[in-house]
C-alpha cells in the first residue's frame, strides 16, 4: 500500500507541470549514451511517448557521430575533424546521410512506435526543413559540412497538429541541391528558436555545467553563461553547448537545459519534478 501512495504522490507532483507545458512543444536532442545503450534507449523511447499522451508536443533530433565514424573506419576511410567539425567530401556525405537517415533515423522511429507512440522520420530536406549553406573556414576545405541558414517548421506543425511525433536527422539542403551534414546541437537550437519552443533540451554523457569547484551549476542567466565561457570554466565541447543554449534562450525560447542522459528518464525527471537534473539556461536564474 505504501508504494502505491508514493506512486500516487509523484502523479500529484508531476500534475502542475502537465498542466504548465500543456499542448507546449519541447525539442530534445538525442545523443550520446542514450542513443547507444539499449535500456537508455527504450526508456528515452517510451518517456517521449507519454510526453505526447499527456498533451506535450515533443520534436526530436538526433545525431550520430559515433555511428558515423565506425561505418567510415568499416570502409577504411578515415573521420577528420576541424574544430570539431567533421570534414565531409563526397564519399563521407554518402555515409552520413546512409547512417544518419536510412539508419539512425529509422531506428528512433521504430522503437517510439513501437512503444504506442506515432513517429515520422525526417531529414532537413524534407518540406524544405532546413536550407543549409556550407562551413568555410581559412584554410580548409571542408566539403559538405553544413550549417543552418534557415528553417521552415510548417512541416513540424503539421505533424504536431496531427498527433505525429517528429524525429529529424541533421541533414538539411543547399541552394545548390547538394546535402549538408549539420552539427545536431546547432539543428535543434535554431528549430526550438523557429517553433518558439518551451524547451530545449540537450542530452549529453556529464552532469551538466560545471563551475570552478567543478560542482553541477543547477540554472544560468544568460550573462553568467557568457562569464563561465569567457573565465574559462566552462571548456572543450561544453562550449558549443552552452553556445547553442543561449542562442535559442536569445531566439525565444524559454527555457534550455544540458541535462545527463546517461540518467533513466532524464528527460522527465527534467520537466515533470520541482528539482529537475542538470542544468537550466534562461534570461534570468
């Protein structure tokens, strides 16, 4: 009996928050160890179905990298990064659309439909999605690596409107008819921005953002994000994060979160508890 009473207290707690986010649209970016680990990924499946059951409109995006390099080290073709950025000829484009679209895609598809939800798979050339332009750096030649120029999300609210869930792969399309491989953090801040999003979440393999005593730092202002990338706390990959969540905080959307999906139900556990996991980035604290 005690357990059911407990069960029943995490409803009552979770009913403000069903009501707050009520028929909102919350974008997450899928990656990292809940995208490889199978009990993660059945778990990210289901929690994203019952996002749509209780009225929540979730829109998925998601990466691959890893997939990526271990089809190209398969084929003997070795991953090359600037930056961070995957340098993409030709034959490295094939992959990623091989991987990302045909594979990835239609694997997160199939297990959220699997678990009662109704998933539609999309790459950023899909309806015009996402016009991608080419990254240019000094220096290097970078091939089909891409970057967001613009986003249409009519496509998105129509799935939306129509109880479909979408999952994009970050792939999007050039004005001149040629793929982009686009970094899947950049795809779903600009596509939160462009739906006005409630939140943006991004899963990541760490806590969240650290501060100096190396500590998870629980919620950021937009200018105290700026100071932990300008004093150097805040390093490496974290930066693009951080990048990326204050572009979109900027661009209107409410709320983003660097949350650990290495964590059960980390997405939940995100929207529908007063403590929440990781960190949340906004205008203010």
């Amino acid at each position: 009996m005690k357990e059911n009473i407990e069960k029943i207290n995490v409803l009552f707690e979770s009913l403000p928050y069903i009501r707050k986010f009520l028929s909102k649209t919350i974008v997450i970016k899928y990656g990292g160890a809940a995208m490889v680990e199978e009990g993660l990924k059945k778990s990210f499946a289901r929690d994203v179905v019952l996002l749509k059951y209780v009225g929540i409109n979730p829109v998925i995006v998601h990466g691959g990298g890893p997939q990526i390099g271990g089809l190209l080290k398969k084929l003997g073709k070795e991953s090359r990064f600037v930056k961070g950025i995957r340098v993409t000829d030709d034959e490295t484009m094939d992959v990623v659309e091989m991987v990302l679209v045909g594979k990835v895609n239609k694997e997160i598809v199939g297990l959220i439909n699997y678990y009662g939800g109704k998933a539609v798979g999309l790459s950023g050339k899909d309806g015009g999605l996402i016009k991608a332009k080419r990254i240019r750096m000094k220096g290097e030649e970078m091939g089909f690596a891409g970057d967001v120029e613009a986003i249409n999300p009519s496509v998105i609210e129509t799935l939306d409107k129509n109880n479909f869930i979408p999952v994009i792969a970050p792939v999007g399309g050039g004005d001149d008819g040629m793929s982009y491989n686009i970094n899947a953090d950049t795809v779903a801040g600009k596509i939160a921005s462009a739906l006005k999003a409630e939140k943006l979440i991004l899963l990541t393999d760490v806590q969240g953002v650290l501060g100096k005593d190396r500590g998870l730092i629980s919620s950021l202002s937009l200018s105290d994000a700026r100071n932990l990338i300008s004093k150097k706390i805040a390093v490496g990959g974290m930066i693009p994060k951080l990048k990326c969540c204050m572009e979109a905080v900027a661009g209107g959307v409410s709320r983003a979160h660097i949350i650990d999906g290495r964590v059960e139900h980390a997405v939940l556990l995100e929207i529908f508890t007063d403590t929440g996991v990781g960190t949340a980035i906004g205008l203010k604290k």
